[in-house]
C-alpha cells in the first residue's frame, strides 16, 4: 500500500441521553440516563458484532461523554481511551488536527473514535469534510458520523464522508 | 403546524449491486444480479419494519434503478412509482427542483426516495445542503442518502444531512 492510500477513519459518536440540565447539578457532571447507558450499550454491541475497531478511543471530559466512551470500550472496541479536552463543548477542531498529525500521521493508527457534543461534531465534520461549517449535518445522541482522511498535513477540508447513523438506523 | 416547520425528507437510494459493464449489455439495460435483488429486498424489509413510507418513489429509468425501485415498493414503502429521467446518470438537478416545486412545494408531499446512480446522488446531495459539489459523499449500492428540505422556491443549499447507510450499516 502506497502512503497516498493510507486512510485514517474517524468515527465521531455523539454522548448518549444524558439527565436533563437542573439547578442541582453542573452541565459538566450530568451523567447518563439508564435509557442512555442501555442504548450505547447496544451501539457499542452492534459495532464490535460488526468487526469495529478503534485505535483509540478519545473523549470530551464531561461526564457524559466519558461514560459514554467507556461503555464502548467495555465493549471492546478500543484497547486504549483518554480525555481529550478540545472535544468539550466550543473545543479547538486545530488542537485535534495538531493531535492527529503528532499521533497519527504516518503512523499505523487508522481508526479513531472521538467522542463529543453536538452542535461541535457536526461543525467539526463539516470542517474536515468541506473546508467551511454550516450546521448542516445534525448527529443524535449516540449516533455516529464516518469520515475517512488521506494522510495530509493539511486535512482541513479532505475528508470524504461515509456514514452518519443513529441508534434508530442502527439497532 | 405552521409551513415554515414542514420539512421534505427526501432519500436518494442508490441501485442495488448489478451485472458487470460487457460487450453483450447496454449499459441502460444492465440488471440487478442475485445478490443485488437479496439485498435491496431486505433494504426494503428493513425501511419497512421502520415505519419508513414514500409519498412517491421517482426512479432512473435505467434498468438497475427501476429493479431496486420496483422491489422497494413491492416492499410496501410507497403505493406511487415512476420513471424520472433526470435521475439517469448525469441528470439535471435543476429538473428535479423544478418537479419538486410543482408537486410538493405547499402540498401533503413529504417524504420522498429518488433512486439513481453514483457520483450524481451525493452530488445532488451535496449541492442540496451545502449548495456546491466535492465529491464527498460515498453511497454505496442500495445504500441511502437522507436528508431534509424546508418549504422555500430555492432549495439548493437549504437542506439538512440526516441520513447516510449502506446496507453493511444498515442491516
């Protein structure tokens, strides 16, 4: 395989229903609903039934997504997951490209999840896809959107886009 | 509801898997293979335990879209069917656009599939949402495009990615 072939796929999965926000607990902790936990768990279920791997998983540090992220590792989908803290809300898309080049480029890791928050994942896709974000594509709670990137110091706008899915089309 | 929340949700559906390109077959008139029929059938079962409906299928009148679109609506997913020319490969948008105004713009018309071919359904897509083409979105053989149009007189651009599924995702 030529390094022009070489494809990183990065599965952008969006937290799980999480307890609504309330005076008596911070945005930052608010954790998974019951229904939200038993939902990821089936997408993390139905990923690993479909030979899904990641390299890595990585995760905005709120509650929700953590939980998240550690539900699809529990499903074995990811031997290694860390906080990532550009995935919290308004995080830097450019701090995570800095990532990718530093962790990915050239390397063997090809299949990345990164789990956040809407409306950021969305723009985020749109970025690396189209170069420009409109809010045009909308993922829901523990929905899925798949991109592929060539190897390139500039991804900004490279992305090709293959999936987005939610656990409707999904389960 | 008031109009400016009826939304089109239009699926762009790519034909199933068809007999190879060769000397002894027009291209127009290529079919689906075996596996390409099995498929789309189960695509079919799927959308319909879904509770997925059309108001109206439009096909390519090619050979291999007009299967896929028969065998969708032998699935019970629209009691409408017809051969839309511009949907042949390398169709006019602007026709669609056109059909769509004088059929669904104001009316009960709200969900729609359009089978065709590729790269013209993720062009289509493309310029739907973001108004301009890259070749961005892949959709695989009897996979689906969805996505969503407010009620305006100028769609290119306006629309909204909900939707993109093949049928490794999707079944």
């Amino acid at each position: 395989m030529t390094k022009q072939a070489i494809m990183t796929q990065i599965y952008l999965i969006r937290h799980g229903i999480a307890v609504e926000r309330n005076e008596d607990i911070k945005d930052e902790t608010r954790p998974l609903t019951d229904k939200g936990r038993q939902k990821t768990t089936e997408i993390g279920q139905k990923l690993g039934e479909m030979g899904v791997k990641f390299d890595i998983i990585l995760s905005s540090p709120l509650v929700r997504a953590w939980e998240t992220a550690e539900i699809l590792q529990k499903a074995k989908l990811s031997e290694k997951i860390s906080e990532f803290a550009p995935l919290a809300p308004g995080g830097s898309l450019q701090a995570w490209v800095n990532w990718w080049l530093n962790s990915c480029y050239n390397k063997d890791e090809h299949s990345l999840a990164l789990v956040g928050h809407q409306p950021d994942l969305g723009e985020w896709a749109e970025l690396l896809i189209w170069g420009s974000s409109r809010d045009k594509i909308t993922v829901k709670k523990a929905g899925i959107i798949g991109l592929t990137l060539p190897q390139t110091v500039t991804p900004i706008g490279q992305g090709e886009l293959f999936l987005l899915t939610s656990p409707k089309w999904l389960l």
